[in-house]
C-alpha cells in the first residue's frame, strides 16, 4: 500500500509539472496573440487579417484586443512569425515587461519556455542573477498564494464548472498580463500554490514563502550548467549584503520575512558541490551564523518538518564545508581551526540542523525526573574565589545551550532522531582540534574565541573524554590551591587529596564509611583527586592503585548475595532491587562511588540497562525502556497491545500488579485506586501499559534511584558532562567498551629499555597474546592496565609500553598499572614466555614496591 501512495504521489506530481508547463505555453500563446493584435509582427508586407502590421487590419483597444486573444487561442488562429528586426525585441520585451523584480515559480516556468524556443537562456540567466543575488528580491519571490476568501470562494463557484481549466487559468494569466499596460494599474505576481508537502503546515512558525515550488525551480533549472553558474555567480554577491544586514542594520526584526531568504538558498541541492565550497558557502554559512536566536530557532523548526533525506542532504552541505576547510589547511597549535572563519560558520549553521534532527523525530518531552527536593549541600568552608573577594562563577549551574532553551527540548528528549547522531560528527575536525585550547575558549566564554565544545554534537566521544578530563583535572588543581591556601590562613592541616585508606578484607566498610563522612562534613572534598591505599601494601597511587580499588568495590556492591541490585540472568544487566533492606544513604554513596569513577577517569565493570544513564540525565523510565531491561515484560506488553481479540474476555487482568521479593513472597500494587476492581480492556490498555511501565521503572525505585542519583550528583554537579554526553555515551564513559581489538592495541604500543617492534621477544609475544583465549586476553588487560574494559575509543587509544626488564629469568613479568606499563624480561624461548605470562596474569593480586 506504501509502495502504490508513494506511486501514486509521485505520478501526481508530474501531472502537476506538466498542468503548470501546460497553462504557462497557453499563457505565452495567448500574450503573443494579443502583442500580434495591438504591435502586430513587423512585416509591412503581412496579410494575416489578425495582425495590426496587416494593411486590412483594425485597431484595436487594450481590452478588445485581450478578449480577441483569448478567441484566437481557442480555435488555434494564425500566429505570425516575428520579423527578424523584431525578434531580438519580442523576447527581451516579454521578460522585460513582466519582471517586476520578484519570480514566483509560474514566472520562471513561462521565461525557461520562451528562452526554450528560442535556444536563448541569457533572459533566464539575467532574471536569476537579478533575484538571487537581491536580498529584497529573494525574500518576496516564490510566495504562497494566499488562502481565498469567503466572498472570492462564493465567486469561483458560480463560474461556469463546464469551462477548461488550462483556458481559464491562461486567461486570466492575460488577464493580468494586459493589466500591466494599461494605465493606472498594479502588478500583481501571485505566488505558486502550494502542494502537499512535508512542510505544509507548520503552525506559528510557518514561512511565507512556498518551498515545494522552490524545489521544483531547482530541480528544473539546475541541469544547466550555464544556469547553475547563475546562481553560484548571485550567491557570492548576495551573501556579504546579506551578512551586514543582519550584523549592522537588525533587519530580521523589521521583517520575519528575511528568513525566507535563507529557507530558499538551501533548497539548492548542489550546495555542497566543489563550486560553492571555495567562497560562495563559506559566505553565507558566514551570513547564517548572524541570524538572532528567534529567527535561528524558527528555522530549527522549519527544517524539522523536512525528511530524513532532506535532513541528510543540509547536514551534508555544511560537513563537506568543514572537511574541504579542514583538509585544504594545516592546521595545528599556533594555526587553530577555531580562527577559521568558515568552519566556525558552517558549525554554528549545523547546529540548527542538529536540533531540527531532533525535532523531527521521536521526542519525548513530558517524562522528566523531579529534580531534588533538596539542594546539594555545600562546604561550609569559603571557597577560592570568596577568599580573594570574588564570587563562585559555578554558582550559575551547569551550562546549557542558548538555541536549546529557545526550542525547550533537549538532546536527551530524543528516542529516535531522524538521521542518526553519529552522522553529525566529523572525524577529520577531531583530528586537527587542539582540545587543550579549545577547552579554554569554552570555559573564557569570549566572544572572539570559538569554542567547539558548545557544539558537542560534531565531537566524537574520545574528543569529549578529552575535554571532561581537562575539565575533572583543573578542578582538582583549584581544590588543592584552595587546600594550601587554608593551611597558610588558617592553620589547618594539609590534605590536598582524597585520601581513601581501605584494608582489602574489609573495602566495603571502610571506604563507604570514609566517603559518608567526607559527604556530610565537606562534600568539596569529593572533587580533590582521590589517593587509594591498601593497608599492608606498599603500592603508591598513582591512578593504578585506585582503579583496583574501583573494581573491587563494584565487585562487592553487585553482589547479588547483599541484596542492593537484582541481576537478571538473560540480560545479565543489575537493576534497583525494590525490596533492599539497605537505606538510602547506602544508594548514595553507590552514586557518589559512580561519579568518582568519572571524575578520576576510572573505568567501572557495572552493567546497568540504558534507561539508568537516562535517568540520570533527567529523564524517566517508559514502556519502550523495557526492552532492554526486562525484554520478557515488555514482549508480554507489546502482545496486549497487538492483541485483536477482546482483552477483558480473553485474558482478565485488571489494574492490579504482583511482584515478589527477597525471599519469594508475592506482593501486590494497585496501578489505580481499587485496581483489582478495574478490568483492562481493549479501551485502557495503553494506559494500563504506560503505568505498568511507570510503576517498574520509576515508582517502584523512586527511593533509591533518588539517592543513587543525588550521590552521582555530588561528584558531576559542576561538571559539563550532561552538556557534553548523551546517556549512550555516558555508559561508554562509564563502563568502557567490551569490544576489544588487540591487532590495534599492537599498532600503538610502544616499547623501551631496548626492545623495538622488530625485537625477537616482542614479536613472540604478541604472537602468544593473539592466540590467547577471550578471557585470557581479558586477564592480561587488567592485569597491565587495572581494568578488563577498553577505554573510549578502542584499545587503540590505550597507550601501553612494554619495557625491558633484564636478560632471561625464572621471575614473571610485573606492571604498573598506573601508566600502563608491562615489564618484559628476555625469556629465551617462546614457551617459556608463554608459560611466565601465563602465570603473572591468572595469579594477578596486590600491589608492591619494585
């Protein structure tokens, strides 16, 4: 059925194409019928008894020479051919007259017809350069016809029905062509009505001018390489008038109209082409980038009404610019790409792409986590900043994106965008961005630094990791600078971290224990880099120390034997366990551990479904969220809703809802007040469904995830890691990647001590560790590394040194794993190596001075 609609609608609109091709060739008859009566063809010898230059011929006036024409269409008279000293004028005449300085798309279709006959497009080519490249003239072409009135609809009726459509529409074409000549009268270009398109009807924020005509100008005119010349030609004179009008002369308050102007040019699908990268689009990228936040916004939501593929082809036009700009200069640390005007431009242009992405698909704006109830409390002690007599700049909360305020709606209200999000970002800008830099521009916030960290959407996730990590690092510089300063004012003792000592018998009770004092007295002292150590061991934390810590903690935290979380044995995913005798504080410090893990760029082995990290991003649990949390109940659901039959007869279920605890008890929850008492039938069981789903994932864990997430919260509330992230990329910060690629660890390992690429021992190695098993491979990871999990970006992003450490040995191979570093005796034999490595990574336990 699709398939026949998407026939049938696309044969309609060519017999739309050929009606209005058809009227224009009755409308250019009808006027060289009329020119023939009233100039007649210049031929003095003519003896066509229709034409004034014939000696038999009878003047006539304006009005009796346009109901002449009309006749002689109809019954197919003679036309004269026009004498070769008239031929150059007839057509320059014809357009000349008619243009008034705006096209509407019957205009353009009647000039390419004339232009047509002649084999002459320079009239064409004229009338686009004249419109295309006048701000004034673009805004007012191709208008929607306005609706009629009740008066003019009254007077259409009453019109003879039997009358041809092609003959009354080039009449009155005439019509108004012949009231152009006469004295006294007024133009009037009617814009192209408009067809159904996907931009039809757009509320508020619909646009005056008519783009499905627009389309169908580009579509028809473009295949001219002389006419697309035209408009490339008009765009590089347009844009610099374009950008001073909106930077001096605040001309879209004026007129909203203005917008159309750039609804139009980027209809033109051969945007993106070589011709238009080099000036023509960096201009009015240039010139875009001046519109004020409304007329931004307005745009968003015009383009959000486009499909995908038209979504795709704007995005497209602005990421070709970056890429030609980015790979055409060399770029580096004293040549930033952040000075280049035309990829800041076409970033700031793709932007408003991004959130019309959003927009334009599944988007959930309604089901939003209550923010808490109470504020997250404060040290008590003063700050930096107040001590020397400034105020706390973080006091204005985390940052949030001024074009996403004006829209309401988030990034993380999207379930589904139109085109995915990873086509938004361009590895070749990720490569050349010096993050170090960029990150500075992004917290100065000066008008004259870019900074591509407020467009996150174009960065990939090792490049945000990188920008958090600067972000995570400098706050724990300035927490120490406060620390030393309060021993120098105050007398207190020095402790510039957070210092966690911990036995490894008792790592639950004693860490969570320290971390609950430290929230209560000073949750500043959260954000201090944290210092592990292990009580009877000599290791020396420097990032390694720590990450075993983490992962014995998370161990001992989801285990199922303590009761916190419930595993799922098909999913093999944690959830909150709703029935947990541990209180709220407990779920706290869980939270606070999280956001540790973050901020001292730790990875965690946790595995939460999705709708956790949505979650925390301010977003609540819905029926699609089951699917991946609990895929047996949402099958279950899925099949209610699907179900043909009578639901109340067939299944008799009712608004009532069984779960069971710890210890297997049932127990039973109204979904509704008297629950048991309402049978969910074929009317209610969309809303039985949404608070089934309500109940499983909010309701039911309102009091733990409350506490977990206010803990994340102590550690992350400063951060822009909600700017930065989408909850997808959240769980890839958190928990690392499980897809490991050792062939890329190889390529970017590097070696020391004396060992090269080519040493004997190091090629035997990898061959050993490539033959290794999947588990074993994991067991090596976190035995050089601290953690089984690759970090963001692949293993390749690992940089692991593999380091000589003496001639052959019965000793095993040792690592630090705070910098990555394997310490490789020369083992004499492949076997032997195999067997020591081996050992070292099964029996892996502790840490010790070398």
């Amino acid at each position: 059925c699709i398939c026949l609609f998407r026939v049938q609608e696309e044969s309609d609109i060519e017999n739309t194409e050929a009606s209005r091709m058809k009227r224009a060739a009755a409308k250019h008859l009808i006027e060289r019928y009329y020119h023939q009566l009233t100039e007649g063809c210049g031929n003095d010898s003519c003896s066509n008894a229709w034409c004034s230059s014939s000696r038999g011929s009878h003047r006539l006036d304006n009005n009796a020479a346009a109901v002449k024409a009309l006749e002689l269409y109809k019954i197919n008279a003679k036309l004269c051919d026009p004498h070769p000293s008239k031929k150059g004028t007839t057509m320059n005449h014809c357009v000349r007259d008619d243009f008034k300085g705006v096209v509407s798309i019957e205009k353009v279709y009647e000039i390419l017809h004339i232009c047509g006959e002649k084999e002459d497009y320079s009239p064409l080519i004229r009338v686009i350069g004249r419109v295309f490249s006048s701000a004034e003239a673009l805004v007012q072409s191709f208008r929607r016809s306005k609706p009629p009135t009740k008066e003019e609809l009254k007077s259409l009726q009453s019109k003879d029905e039997d009358k041809d459509e092609d003959e009354e529409e080039a009449a009155a074409c005439s019509a108004a062509a012949m009231e152009e000549d006469s004295p006294g009268s007024s133009s009037r270009l009617d814009g192209a009505a408009s067809g159904d398109n996907d931009v039809g009807k757009l509320g508020p924020d619909e646009v005056s001018v008519d783009i499905d005509a627009v389309r169908r100008v580009y579509q028809r005119l473009l295949s001219n390489d002389k006419i697309e010349a035209a408009f490339l030609n008009a765009l590089v004179y347009l844009s610099p008038n374009v950008e001073c009008d909106l930077t001096y002369h605040n001309v879209y308050s004026r007129d909203p109209n203005y917008l159309n102007l750039f609804v139009v040019v980027m209809e033109n699908s051969n945007l993106h082409s070589p011709d238009y990268l080099e000036i023509a689009l960096p201009q009015f990228c240039r010139a875009m980038s001046k519109l004020p936040l409304p007329a931004l916004a307005k745009l968003a939501r015009l383009w959000s009404h486009y499909s995908a593929e038209q979504i795709h082809r704007i995005m497209e036009t602005f990421q070709q610019l970056i890429t030609y700009k980015v790979v055409s200069n060399e770029f580096n640390s004293r040549n930033l790409v952040n000075d280049d005007d035309a990829v800041v431009a076409a970033t700031k242009c793709l932007k408003i792409v991004y959130y019309a992405n959003v927009m334009g698909g599944e988007v959930d704006t309604e089901h939003n986590e209550e923010e808490d109830e109470e504020p997250i409390p404060e040290s008590s002690e003063l700050t930096l900043q107040e001590l020397l007599g400034e105020e706390r700049r973080n006091k204005k909360g985390p940052r949030v994106d001024p074009l996403e305020t004006e829209l309401t709606i988030r990034t993380s209200d999207s379930r589904r965008p139109l085109i995915p999000f990873e086509e938004f970002v361009n590895e070749p800008l990720n490569e050349v961005l010096e993050m170090d830099k960029d990150y500075t521009f992004f917290k100065v916030e000066t008008e004259n630094k870019f900074s591509f960290m407020t467009c996150p959407f174009i960065l990939n996730a090792v490049t945000k990791n990188l920008g958090l990590y600067y972000d995570n690092r400098i706050r724990m510089y300035s927490e120490r600078r406060i620390t030393v300063l309060y021993s120098l004012v105050q007398g207190q003792q020095l402790n510039p971290y957070l210092r966690l000592k911990v036995r490894r018998d008792h790592i639950i009770d004693d860490a969570l224990v320290r971390l609950e004092m430290i929230a209560m007295e000073n949750p500043a002292d959260l954000k201090k880099q944290l210092y592990v150590e292990f009580e009877g061991e000599q290791g020396v934390d420097e990032g390694g120390v720590s990450k075993e810590f983490f992962q014995l903690v998370v161990e001992e935290i989801f285990n199922p034997d303590i009761g916190m979380f419930a595993y799922d044995e098909r999913t093999k995913m944690f959830w909150f366990n709703p029935s947990s005798f541990e209180n709220e504080g407990q779920f706290t410090l869980i939270g606070i551990v999280l956001g540790l893990a973050i901020y001292n760029n730790c990875i965690l082995d946790v595995h939460f479904p999705m709708v956790v990290y949505r979650k925390l991003m301010g977003k609540k649990g819905t029926f699609r969220d089951l699917a991946d949390s609990n895929p047996v109940l949402f099958q279950s659901l899925k099949e209610l809703l699907e179900y043909e039959g009578s639901v109340e007869e067939d299944m008799m279920i009712t608004f009532q809802i069984s779960q069971t605890d710890l210890f297997g008890n049932p127990l039973m929850y109204d979904l509704r007040e008297n629950g048991d008492q309402i049978p969910v039938t074929n009317e209610n069981r969309k809303e039985f469904v949404a608070q089934y789903a309500e109940y499983m994932l909010n309701k039911s864990v309102e009091k733990q995830f409350k506490a977990f997430r206010r803990g994340f919260h102590m550690v992350t509330n400063e951060s822009p890691l909600k700017y930065l992230f989408r909850p997808e990329e959240i769980e890839l910060l958190i928990c690392g990647s499980r897809n490991l690629d050792f062939q890329a660890l190889e390529e970017t390992t590097e070696y020391d001590g004396g060992y090269s690429r080519d040493s004997r021992i190091i090629k035997e190695f990898w061959e050993t560790l490539h033959s290794f098993a999947e588990e074993q491979k994991r067991l090596f990871l976190q035995f050089t590394t601290g953690t089984d999990r690759a970090p963001v970006g692949g293993l390749g992003k690992l940089k692991m040194i593999i380091a000589k450490n003496g001639p052959d040995t019965d000793r095993l191979p040792t690592s630090h794993t705070c910098f990555n570093v394997l310490l490789l005796p020369e083992y004499d034999t492949k076997e032997k190596l195999r067997e020591r490595l081996l050992k070292a990574i099964l029996y892996a336990k502790g840490f010790g001075m070398l």
